[in-house]
C-alpha cells in the first residue's frame, strides 16, 4: 500500500510499562510493514497514573489517568499519535484528538491467576475467606455478587509486580486480563478464564486504541491501515453503552459482545459495590446500528435502577475524595 504522503517520521507516545511498550512496539512493526517509505519512532512518558502506585485506582477516579500526558503531547505536536489499551481511553476525548483506529480484539475476557496452594481449586470452590487482589471496581462487584463467601484485597501496580505479589503469599489468587496476561508472555499462568456469566470484561478490554489529531487527514489515513472493522464495530457499540451510562474507567460496569451475521448482541451490568444488586440485560440488532444498541442498553439497564447504583458509587468516590 502507498500512502498519499511525503515520507516523514512519524512519533508514536506510550507510557513507560511494559506492557504499554509491548502494545506500542506491536502498532509501531505493523506500521512499518504497511507503510515502508515512513519512519516510526516511539517516545515514551509517564502517565499520572504510572505515578500514584499506593492509592487504589479506584479512590483516584479521574478519567484519562493513563492518557492524558499523551494527549498533552499531542495536542502540542510532540507526538503524532498514541498507542492505548482501549479499556483505558475515557469515552469522551480531549478536544481535537480523536479515535483513529481500533485493532484487532484478543481474548476480552477475565481470568484467574492462583497462588499455587490453590491450584487444585476453580472459582467457585474456592474455600470460604480466600483472598482474591483486584483493584477493579467492575471484578470485585461481579464476584461479590456471585461468590460473597470471598475476600478481596486491593492489588496495585503492573502484571509482574502483581504475580511476585501472589507468589509472595500476600493474596491467594487475583483476577487480571487474559490479553494483558497473553501479551506479556504469562498465558501460562491462566488457571481459569472466567465465563461471562461470572464476569462480564470492561468497555474495550483486549482492543487497542489508537489515538491522533482529529485535524491531522494524513495520521488518520494512515491509521486506517491498522483498524480491524468488525473489532470497532464491536467496541464502539460497548463504548457508546458506558458514555450512555456516564462510566469513566473505574465504575462496576461490564460488557460482551457477539457479531453472529449482521446481528450485534450487547450484553451490559451494572452492579452494586457490595455485590447485593447486580442489574444486567441485552439487545440484539443490525451491527450498522452498533452505537444505537449501546445508547439503547443503557437506557434498559437505567430502567431497572442502574443510575441509583452509579450515583451511589459517585457520591461516596465524591466523599472520599474531600
Ligand atoms: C481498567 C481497569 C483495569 C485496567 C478496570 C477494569 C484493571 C485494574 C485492576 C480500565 N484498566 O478492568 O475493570 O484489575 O486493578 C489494564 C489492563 C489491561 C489494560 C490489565 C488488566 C490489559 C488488557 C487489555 C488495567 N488496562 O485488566 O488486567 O488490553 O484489555
């Protein structure tokens, strides 16, 4: 493929970790391939998010934590485009940046890591008072829900510091991204990946974002090489349902979606912090109406009493704030 461009370099911005690298190397190769007479370069930075390593994620609650740095950078022409987990990217972006690209989804599911004194265990035999890490809001209403009986424990920092942690005893299993696990090279240490009717994954999760200026037609161009259609159409459905909802990326909201011909299903929840009140539904119509589904699912799930639930969660992560 050619490109209508002049040959120029092209800065790709990617926080720091080692996963956010593994992404951005991936989207950089994939580029070259496609885009030979172009240079890539990558630049990294450190996100706010990256900084606050002994808050739980949650209590910080600020939308476009791992982002904004990038988008700053962006906007300042410092960067040209950048390389996100789309589960991270808030749904509604800075102004003059935009979406450029969705890429192809991996596995979007949750899966469980166990300390190996479990290993004979599946979730839902664990024992009464087992320990389970996660700092996702989403994870832990969902499996409260299902299995009250467990204990859950906040877990920060990145995929390695995570599994020492479990090794180390000071949890008996956590609860991390199939595709974080994969990417990394520890899809070996999957011991169950969780089904949907027990954990339904997070807008976007297993999907690359990419995003650039929405002023730049020659990036966007570009980008278009990399977006896989039926993974956007997918995502932007499941991404039009928590802007609905008025989610940010830290709320017990929870999604799947299915392409079986023409037909989209959007399976979406909404559940209390304490696991008492889980509220879940899901429409089914033509993919060229993905983001009329998402609007559409949010208002069935507000119907049954979703918005008490996110207004109680925004109030008290309000409170703790002050
Ligand atoms: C977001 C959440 C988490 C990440 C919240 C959620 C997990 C936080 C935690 C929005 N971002 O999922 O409900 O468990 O403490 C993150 C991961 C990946 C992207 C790691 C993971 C890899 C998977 C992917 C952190 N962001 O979820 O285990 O690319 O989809």
């Amino acid at each position: 493929m050619t490109a209508s461009v002049s040959a120029r370099t092209i800065r790709i911005g990617s926080r720091k970790s080692q996963l956010a690298l593994v992404q951005t190397h991936w989207v950089q190769d994939q580029l070259r391939q496609l885009y030979p007479e172009h240079t890539f370069e990558v630049q990294t930075m450190t996100t706010q998010g990256d900084n606050i390593l002994d808050v739980a994620l949650a209590k910080i609650g600020d939308k476009g934590l791992f982002t904004k740095e990038l988008e700053v950078s962006m906007l300042r022409q410092e960067t040209d485009l950048a390389v996100h987990s789309l589960k991270d990217l808030p749904t509604h972006l800075p102004e003059g940046l935009m979406l450029g690209a969705i890429t192809e989804r991996v596995d979007p599911a949750d899966a469980l890591v166990v300390h190996e004194r479990f290993g004979e265990y599946a979730l839902a035999s664990l024992p009464e008072g087992t320990v389970i890490g996660t700092s996702s809001l989403r994870r832990l209403a969902q499996l409260r829900y299902h299995y009250p009986h467990l204990e859950f424990k906040d877990i920060r920092g990145n995929l390695n510091t995570r599994l020492q942690k479990l090794d180390a005893g000071e949890y008996d299993g956590i609860i991390l991204a199939v595709a974080g696990l994969q990417r990394l090279g520890f899809g070996d240490r999957i011991h169950q990946v969780l089904p949907g009717e027990i954990s339904l994954h997070a807008v976007g999760q297993g999907a690359l974002g990419i995003e650039c200026r929405a002023d730049d037609p020659d990036i966007l161009a570009l980008l278009k090489g990399l977006e896989h259609q039926p993974t956007a159409q997918r995502c932007l459905a499941e991404r039009a349902f928590l802007r609905e909802l008025e989610g940010g990326c830290q709320v017990p909201i929870g999604v799947n979606s299915e392409r079986v011909a023409d037909q989209l299903t959007l399976t979406g929840m909404v559940a209390s912090l304490d696991g008492q009140r889980l509220i879940k539904d899901a429409v089914t119509g033509p993919v060229s109406t993905a983001e009329d589904l998402g609007v559409q699912l949010a208002h069935r799930l507000r119907e049954q009493g979703a918005q008490e639930i996110l207004d109680e969660i925004f109030a008290s992560a309000r409170a703790s704030v002050q």
